[in-house]
C-alpha cells in the first residue's frame, strides 16, 4: 500500500520500497506515530517537490575516511538517504572497527531504531541521530527553536536478544500528539505548551514541545542539552540546516536539508565477551523485583519486541479504526487500491 501511494505520486520504486520497510517496521514495533500515520506527509512532499522523486538520484559521498564519510543526500526520501548511510557506516567498522557517517540534504527518516537495528542484526553496535524541524521549546523559552532530535543506540546481546534504545529528546514526539488529537483523546503532563508557554493537557492547542524531564524544575533542560548535543553531531558537524534555520513542520515550500548522523561499532575490536556482559546486564535488570507484582521490570527494546509478538500473533498490524480510514482516504484520493485489512 505505501508503495502503490508513493508510486501515485512518481517516486522512485526502489526508494519507495525503502519508505515501506521503515513505515511497515515503525507500526510493527508499536511507533505508530512514524509508521502509517506519517505517510501523508511523505506523499505530500514528493507531490510539491519540496522532496525529490529519486528518480535517477541516489546519495553520493562528498568525501571520506577510512573511517569517516560525509554523504549528500541529494533531497530524495530520507529512509533511502538513511539507508545508504547506515550502510556505508557499517562497512567501515567492519573494515577499521567503527563507521561514522554524517549527512546533509536530507529528509524526514522515520524510527532511528530502524538505522541501528540494521547494524546491530550483523552483529555491530549502531547508532542514528537526526535533526527535525523545531518542534522543542528551551527550558526558559517560549518560541520553538530545536527539533525532537532523537537518539538510537542498538546493541546486540546473547541468543537474538538486544537492547534498542528509540527516544526522542522531547518529552514526545510531534506524531503522538497527532494520534491523540485524531483520536480525540486527551495529552498527559508533561508533553507540550500552549502559545503562553503553559503546559496543556489539550492537543488542540498544542503551540511547543517540552524537552525530555519536562519543565526546568523535573530537569527539562537535561533533554534541552542532549537536543543540542544532537545537532551538534548532525546539522552542525554536516553542514546541513541546524535548529532554527530548518523549516517548520509541514512546510511544504522549502527544502527540508536535514543533518543526520550514522554510527557503527564493531564490538570485536574491543574488549572479547560484549554480547555476553550485555546479556548479564539485562537479564540483571529485568529479574529485578517489580514495584506492582506482574509488571515486570523492561529494558529499551522489550515493548518494541513485545509488539512484535503481538503482530504476529494476529498475523497482521492492529491500528486504530481511524488510522485505517485515513488510509482509505488517501487511496481513494490517489487512486490507488487500499490496505487489505484483516477483521
């Protein structure tokens, strides 16, 4: 279904295969908020020629390392861009023990888990990074000024364990807000303001995004630094936009530009046992005794594997009946076959 929408709109089948695998492993492992929620946004944005259609355009490396690289994404889809980087990241640690591969001109590249995974399933630590519109409000500020720039770092453990941490440097990210609205549901504290810079429980009149912690005094400005430190790995070290020069969400007018970050670890060029002492660490943590009996005690990755499950017990993603007629919605507006959905 995602290929046949991005087709409809003259993207590059094989970048559009790319967008499929990201959105299809998004909802799979429970992110809806970057799954089939976001694919609007992507056929928009080819639809405008604000994103490119791939066709007869790849990523190119402007210059490299043995061990480094910086890759201009050329404005295609950004999981194609994101795809292509992680990649080149993870030859490089296989040949000198880590790949570190910063982008520009890039675009929206949905779950950083998806980047990381792809390194750890061959064994690699790895890690993405990218920047975003601004979104994040500053401890102390009023006005948006940096992106939800998220952080992933996968890891893998014994016996096809892993430990895959997937989080956004804000409270939330923009796309659970979305979901809440379109649900008609209420927000939790903590996530956004309002235009007067006070939190609100109302995603109708969301104006801001707080940082991860929240307001300063539940140490807000602790995601505040790691957002900054986030673009200091991607849009500054890339020479990409950064912070507020990005364009605002869904501006489908400019270029996007986005700076991203890839980095692959080789863990046998360190320490022999990784795997192993990942393994006793979690295990360590997940046999913790829990505060309310039958509420086991996670590390990052086991919701994700826990959806996974799930999925598959269904044989297929469950989504919300409003998701599914927003799908239908947009098929029937490019006119393309819809999902098939499974009662």
């Amino acid at each position: 279904f995602v290929v046949r929408c991005m087709e409809a709109v003259g993207t590059n089948t094989e970048h559009a295969d790319v967008l499929a695998d990201l959105i299809v492993a998004a909802d799979t492992r429970g992110h809806y908020s970057h799954g089939l929620n976001r694919l609007d946004m992507y056929v928009n944005s080819i639809k405008t020629k604000t994103t490119s259609d791939g066709q007869g355009k790849n990523p190119q490396i402007v210059k490299q390392t043995v061990a480094t690289a910086l890759v201009e994404g050329n404005n295609i889809l950004g999981p194609a861009v994101g795809k292509f980087a992680i990649d080149l990241a993870i030859q490089k640690a296989k040949d000198a023990g880590i790949g570190f591969v910063t982008v520009k001109g890039s675009n929206h590249f949905g779950i950083a888990g998806w980047y990381g995974m792809r390194a750890m399933e061959q064994g690699l630590i790895g890690m993405a990074f990218t920047n975003t519109s601004p979104l994040l409000v500053p401890t102390r500020a009023k006005k948006v000024t940096l992106g939800t720039n998220p952080i992933c770092l996968a890891a893998p453990a014994k016996d096809g364990d892993d430990f895959v941490l997937d989080m956004a440097t804000t409270s939330v990210a923009l796309g659970k807000i979305e979901l809440q609205e379109r649900k008609g549901e209420s927000m939790p504290n903590g996530w956004a303001i309002d235009k007067t810079g006070k939190e609100t429980n109302d995603p109708s009149a969301y104006a801001g995004l707080l940082p991860l912690g929240g307001s300063e005094e539940s140490s807000g400005y602790k995601g505040y630094g790691l957002a900054m430190m986030v673009e200091v790995l991607c849009g500054i070290l890339s020479g990409a936009n950064f912070g507020p020069n990005i364009r605002t969400w869904k501006d489908f007018e400019k270029v996007a530009n986005l700076g991203q970050c890839f980095i692959a670890i080789n863990p046998e060029a360190f320490a022999d046992g990784f795997s192993e002492r990942m393994s006793d660490l979690m295990d360590y943590c997940r046999q913790l005794e829990p505060v309310e009996p039958g509420v086991p005690v996670m590390v990052a990755g086991d919701p994700e594997r826990n959806h996974v499950d799930l999925c598959k017990r269904l044989g297929g993603i469950p989504y919300h009946q409003n998701q599914i007629s927003f799908a239908n919605e947009m098929a029937k507006r490019l006119n393309v076959k819809p999902m098939e959905i499974k009662q």
